[in-house]
C-alpha cells in the first residue's frame, strides 16, 4: 500500500502523508466531499479537485496491483517466473508495460511459432540467429521431420522465422521504444474510403488530413474515429517521407535489427535474418503498434471530452437561481398551444392551462389576459420561456404583457429547455407528479430550473442536459463516474434544504443512497417538517455513519437550532457554543455578527480536535450562515425583432448566453434557435489557450454577428468588438501576459436560466461542423 500512496503523492505533487490520510479516509467510507469541508486538518487541506484526482488513482493503482498479482501468478504456474522477470513485473508502472511484460507468456490460440517449436525448430533459429556465419539452406537439412510436415529446407526456415518474429514480437523494451517512437514521430493519415465521398459529405476536411499523432487534439481525433465507425474514413500512422518508394525499410525495422544485435555483414544468414526483420515488423508489429497508439489516441481524446463536458455541466448545475419566487413555466408550441404551469416559491404545483397565441388560432389577446389571470392569482414573479419551437413568438407575446400589465412586475426569461422532455416522461416524474400531462411536466420542470437549476437539473440524466462533446462515443463508464462526480460535488457544495429537497437532490448528498433518500421523505410526510437535524437519526437506516457524512450539507430553515442552517457540522456544535459562552453572548447573537467573527483569530482559537483550517470555516460560516456559492441572479435579453436566422445581419451587437464551452471555442445562444460559434480566436484581444479561462456555460456575453450562412445553418460571432465581417478572425498573435485580460464586449458572469439550445452533432450544415474546420485551420496557422 505504501508503493501505491507514495506513487500516487509523486502524480500528483502531494505528500505520502497527505495521501496516507485521505486513503485511509476513503477506505472507512469517507465521502470525497465530507473530506474536503471537515477534514481538512488530516488531509493537509486537499480540495475536492485533488481529492477526485487522487480517488481515480487509487482505482487505477490498485486495480493495476491486482493485475500484477495475476500475472505473476500465472506466470509462476507455468514455471517460468526468473527473478529477473519478478523484478520487472514489481517495476512496471502502467498497465501497459504490465501487459507487454506478460505477452510472451500470456495463454493464446497455437500459433506457428508454438506449431514450428513443437516440430523440433527452435535450435534451427537460436543457431542461426547465434551465428550468422552459418549457411540457412545447409542448417536447415538437419531439422527436416515430414511427420511434423516439415519436408524441405524452404518449411525449415519458415518455421525458424516464425519462432524469431514472435521472440522478437513480444519483447517489452522494444515494444516501448517502438511505440514512443511512433508516437513522437508518427504522422496521423487520414483519408476518404473511396466512393463515400458524398455520404460522408459532414467529414470532408478529413477526407486528406495529415498531422503529427501527438498534436491531434481530442475534438478532432473523436471526429475521426466517428468518421471510421461510420465507414467513411480510413486512417494510418505513416513515419518520414509518404511519397518514398514503400518498398524501403521501414524506420521501425532499423529499431528492431538494433536491439537484437543483427547487422548486414554479407554473412551466410544475415540476409535471411534481415528478412525475419522485415517480417516482423510488417507481420507482427505495425498494425499491432497502431492499435495500441489509436487506442491511446482515443483513451485521451475521451478523458478529453469527458473533463469538457464535466466542466461544462458544473457550470450548468452551479447557475444563479433566480430564487423563492412563485414562477409560470411555458414550454411554447404552435399548432399544440402553449402548455402552462405554475408553480409556487418552494417550486409546488399550483395551477396549470394551456393558451394559444400563434397561428392557427392566433389568440394573442385572450393569451395575454389568461397569462395577467394567473400572474394576479398566484402572485408571479417570473415566467420562464423554454427555449424550442415558438419560443421566441411566445417570448414576444410576455413582452406584450408586461407592456400592457407593468404593475404586474413580471421578469421574463428563456429557460435552456433540453432534458426537460426526457425527466417528463420519466418514472420519477410519474411519481412526482402523477396527476399532469407529460408536456406540463416539462412546463413545471421550465419553471423549476429558472428557480433553482441544480435542484431541477439533478433529476435529469446528465447526458440529455446538452453541455457535452461526442458524449456517446466516449467511454459510458468513466463518463458516468466524472459526472456523478460533478454533479456530487456541486450539490455538497451549495448544500440541501432538508425540508424541500427531492429524491434526487437528496440522494446526491454525501453519504446519502436512493433508498435512504426516500426514507427521509416518507419520514417527511408521515411526522411533518424536521425541526432539528438529529431527527434525521430517527430515519430508517439512516446510521451514525452516513449522519457523519451528511448532516453538515443538509438544511434546516427556522429550526431549533441555528446552526442547523448553517454548514457547521453537528461535530462542531460544542465549540461553538462554547465560544459563545466565553464572550457571555448567546449562539444566535454571534451568528451574522461580522465584527465578532472578524475580530477571533483561528490560530488561537484551534485545538486537538478542530484545527486553524476548520475554525476559519466555522468563523466564515457564522458571518455568512448558509451563504449559496452560486453567482447572482442575471440573464440575457435578446434583441427585439431578432428571432430567425433571416434576421440577422453582419455587425450586429447582441447579447446571448454561452450554452456550451469546447476546446476550439464558446456556444452562444442569440434567440434564433440556432447557436452561433464565437471561436477560441475572436473570444478575446489576447492569446487564450483555454476558452474557459474566458467564458464558461451560462455567462452572459455580448457578441458581434461576423457572418450568416442561412443555408448551413452556421454563426459566426465575436466578442472581440473591433473585429468586422469579412475579417479574418483567427491567428491572433500572442501577446504580453496572454490570457490574463477581458475580452471586449464580453457581459457580466451569469450562469442563470435563458441558456440555448442543445449543441448539435458536427453534420454538414450544422455549426460544430464548421467549428472543426476552423479550428483545424486555426491550429496550423499556429
């Protein structure tokens, strides 16, 4: 354990005290996000970030030690395990040289070498290979057996080349000095497979690609694997001169004749043995090598697209709330009608309707005084547009509202409306609300994510949320991993109201599962509102253990004690109820108090128990009890008379939120249901390597229309408010501290409702596909 912890500290530049610590943590069922907000102490202050890397190399070390044992075993089984191969195996630091270790003696299917060996051939190839002085066709008359079908010299020498090929074949040292050779010098070759040129019209800049293997990035390299699943593309990976005469040796063999000491000398079998070379390599190892280097390929460029798509939806779930305001969800239709609900402050079914605005009925006026009707009856404060079909119409017939009824005091905002199809037909939503249409389920859950996005956007599956690349090509395992993590960091992070929280809000809190999750709420309905976190201890199956682990980010409002609102831990209760005894002041009078909590000093206050970090956040917890984490509430509002793609004209100025954020550049929703591409080049005057040091999913930004292809669909934006249609945009030099300043036009941080729609996958028309192209082209420049 020991070889692994130290490992682990060395990746990712901690102490083996620290790792010691938080393993030890994890291995006791400590939750990621219980350790990093009360036990910072043991720990060294590790934050969930360093705690999820470590976590996932601890799974990765400790499955690679189980691997090892394996191997080892077997390989003693078979009574072959030399202690210079031992000390190999205990040595190896990945599973790839694990495996490349085991392959000489991993079980497999009989293969020739095995069949030439069992026909008495291998002395034939150690002699020759020994002494190459030795003349091949004379050798080989010793070892003719015809019962073995070894009849001629010509069946001798195949068979002793066959047994040098797999010796030479699975020799770990050369396997990896020919893969980083490959990987360093290999160029990535893609083509179009001919006649599908214009079935895979969506692929076409890679229909002649060529680049270096180790510089194709993750969007680019998941593009061409998509383009071969589907059968339009064919890739290889070529090494120096592609027009030279295919016949030559390939750099490769010159390796594989260098490790194993064979050299032209004009002697009687160097030629022969320069052939098992030859052989070897285009035999063995070339396809076998680019299996294993477009493996790696892929395996980066997914963890990649997962880390972007993880980011993104932290993003997403971390947006402003617009807060406890009773809300009108409308998820905009046509011929259909908008389907209406409301909802109260708590985000409680109230009412629900249906109007219609649009053509063919085209009730706009009495849609306007139904929509006043409910905003008077239920004391509405905010009414959520989803963002599909109709939604701008609609959008337009709340202004007209608000114009006719301003003492209503209504805010309008379009609400990112993906998923909510997907949780209205799902069987929780079945059961939470068992009485309503599946589309006012999608109204109420509209309404419900402009209230509080992360509550709303935890009963959906994250897949559907549309913030991801490429998300069902990547790996659906590590891919659910990242994001529950996510979506498990950021619940703990903004805490859960005990009193109101879902099942599935619940179930995301640290410590807590599903089936406990519904045991609080059916302890809920039976016994009435929690008064004080320790009832949570009357819960079934609820435990000492998982109370540890989740009492501190659960909630109570207006409860017995008033650090249950708070996220002191029910472990810190006594110190701070003894620190308000010491300064005779009672525990309420401190809390909120900015001058006392300002005015202790944590080194003085720590003890055994709770050190300097832990005070600090108890002292930060008292002056702001229960402080939300999320950014204030803002939104974007589109530009009247902008509602289609006809409407747009170069050099117009408009505002928009960035629905998705990838490595070539930011997604931006303009309200004409097609989102416009600012690229990594025009988000900022200064260099950005990383677009999300600029923007992330849901800011509010304002853009620049650089140009308009109605027939493809595509955007071009910019935030860079100098630049001007028909400028080229990309290629921007790197300045002075680059990346360290705002890019012009870009609007305040927001990460509230009023996002965009889902991104599109890269298809001819679409403008991911379009992106691609830029950003290759943008790549070469630099």
């Amino acid at each position: 354990m020991s070889s692994i912890n130290q490992a682990i500290a060395n990746e990712l530049g901690i102490s083996q005290r620290q790792v010691d610590a938080t393993v030890a943590l994890l291995d006791e069922g400590a939750t990621v996000p219980f350790i990093a907000r009360y036990r910072k102490e043991i720990t060294g202050s590790l934050d969930d970030s360093q705690l999820r890397q470590l976590d996932e190399r601890l799974r990765y070390r400790r499955e690679m030690e189980d691997r090892r044992a394996t191997i080892i075993e077997t390989i003693r089984e078979q009574g072959q395990l030399t202690d210079e191969l031992l000390a190999s195996l205990n040595t190896a630091d990945t599973k790839g040289r694990l495996e490349d270790l085991y392959l000489p003696y991993k079980p497999k299917r009989r293969t020739k070498g095995q069949i030439a060996r069992e026909a008495g051939l291998e002395p034939l190839a150690d002699a020759l290979f020994d002494d190459p002085g030795q003349d091949p066709e004379v050798l080989a008359g010793n070892y003719l057996n015809t019962e073995a079908g070894i009849e001629d010299a010509k069946a001798a020498l195949d068979g002793a080349r066959y047994i040098l090929m797999e010796r030479f074949a699975e020799d770990a040292d050369l396997l990896a000095r020919l893969r980083d050779f490959l990987w360093q010098d290999g160029q990535l070759r893609v083509q179009v497979v001919s006649g599908k040129e214009e079935e895979g019209a969506r692929f076409r800049d890679y229909f002649d690609h060529r680049e270096p293997l180790k510089k194709v990035p993750s969007h680019r390299a998941l593009a061409i694997f998509r383009g071969r699943n589907e059968g339009v593309l064919q890739y290889s990976i070529e090494v120096g001169d592609p027009e030279a005469d295919s016949r030559a040796p390939h750099p490769a063999e010159g390796m594989i004749a260098s490790h194993w000491g064979i050299q032209n000398r004009e002697r009687p079998a160097d030629r022969w043995l320069g052939e098992v070379v030859r052989w070897t390599w285009r035999v063995k190892l070339s396809t076998h090598l680019e299996t294993d280097l477009m493996g790696s390929l892929r395996e980066r460029a997914e963890s990649e697209a997962i880390q972007v798509f993880a980011s993104n939806l932290k993003d997403l779930l971390m947006a402003a709330p617009a807060g406890k305001t009773a809300t009108i969800g409308l998820d905009p239709g046509l011929r259909t009608g908008v389907k209406v609900a409301i909802v109260d402050g708590t985000g409680r079914f109230l009412d629900q309707g249906s109007i219609h605005p649009h053509a063919p009925r085209n009730q706009w006026d009495q849609s306007i005084e139904q929509l006043a009707g409910w905003c008077r009856q239920h004391g509405v404060g905010l009414i959520a547009i989803g963002n599909g079909t109709a939604s701008r119409e609609t959008d337009r017939l709340v202004g007209d509202l608000i114009k006719r009824y301003p003492e209503l005091g209504v805010t309008r905002v379009m609400v990112n409306e993906a998923g909510a199809s997907v949780y209205s037909a799902s069987e929780y939503a079945s059961r939470e609300l068992p009485d309503l249409d599946v589309t006012i389920r999608g109204a109420v859950s509209i309404a419900r994510r402009l209230q509080d996005p992360l509550a709303e956007l935890v009963k959906i599956e994250p897949k559907s949320i549309g913030v991801g690349q490429y998300q069902h090509d990547v790996s659906q395992v590590q891919l659910a991993r990242t994001l529950d993590a996510v979506i498990e960091d950021c619940v703990n992070a903004v805490g859960v109201d005990l009193n109101t929280a879902s099942v599935p809000l619940l179930t995301r809190v640290a410590g807590l599962n599903t089936g406990i999750a519904e045991n609080i709420i059916r302890h809920r309905e039976q016994k009435g509102m929690f008064r004080s976190r320790r009832e949570l201890m009357e819960v079934s199956r609820l435990g000492e253990k998982t109370f540890e682990q989740a009492a501190g980010f659960l909630r109570i409002m207006d409860g017995e004690n008033p650090l249950d609102a708070s996220a002191v831990h029910p472990e810190a209760y006594g110190f701070v109820e003894a620190l308000a005894k010491k300064e005779g002041r009672s525990l309420g009078a401190i809390i909120g108090d900015h001058a006392f909590t300002r005015s202790q000093d944590p080194a003085r206050l720590a003890d055994e128990r709770f050190g300097e970090p832990t005070v600090r956040d108890i002292l930060n917890e008292l002056e702001k009890p229960g402080r939300d984490p999320r950014p204030e509430f803002e939104y974007a509002q589109f530009r009247e008379g902008v509602e289609t793609l006809a409407d747009l004209e170069p050099g117009m100025k408009l505002e928009g939120n960035v629905t998705n954020v990838t490595h070539f550049g930011a997604f931006v929703d303009i309200g004409v249901h097609q989102d416009g591409l600012v690229h990594i080049s025009a988000l900022s005057n200064e260099f950005v390597k990383d677009p999300r040091d600029v923007v992330r999913a849901g800011d509010v930004v304002t853009v620049k229309v650089l140009s308009v292809d109605q027939d493809r669909k595509r955007i071009e934006l910019t935030m860079r408010m100098g630049d001007e249609p028909g400028q080229a945009t990309q290629g921007s030099a790197k300045p002075k501290n680059a990346g360290k300043g705002e890019p012009a036009g870009k609007g305040p941080r927001n990460s509230s409702g009023g996002r965009g729609s889902k991104p599109k996958k890269p298809e001819a028309g679409g403008a991911m596909a379009d992106a691609f192209a830029r950003a290759r082209q943008s790549d070469k420049q630099h």
